[in-house]
C-alpha cells in the first residue's frame, strides 16, 4: 500500500527502519478501510498505529515503564 510506504519511509528519513510484517500490514488494512468510507481513514490508521508502534519500541529502549 502506497500510504504504508509512505509512513516507512518518513521514519526512514528519521534514521527508523520499519519492518511491517504481513500479519502488520493486514491489521492496518482492516482498520484503515471501511464500508462507509473505504480508504480515506487509511493515511491516519497508519500514522497512528505506525507512530504508536514506534513511541513504544523507544520507550522499551530507553528502559521505560508502561502506564
């Protein structure tokens, strides 16, 4: 999915790698698209889920505990 590609490679430009696996890439789909909307959530679902992902990664880096 090119919104997917795109989200990849701003992190990218970050200095991020993202990897996002097909069990990843499917749960963006069924949140992204919907009956009555079709795919115009999807750019937001992405940033959201991707940008969460992330956040998350750091925050176990950096040692930091969860709320």
């Amino acid at each position: 999915m090119i919104v997917i590609g795109e989200e990849v490679e701003r992190y990218r430009k970050m200095g991020i790698e993202l990897v996002v696996d097909s069990e990843n890439l499917e749960m963006l789909i069924r949140k992204g698209i919907t009956k009555a909307l079709g795919a115009r959530p999807m750019k937001r679902t992405v940033q959201k889920y991707l940008g969460d992902m992330v956040r998350e990664r750091m925050k176990n880096a950096r040692g930091e505990k969860p709320f």
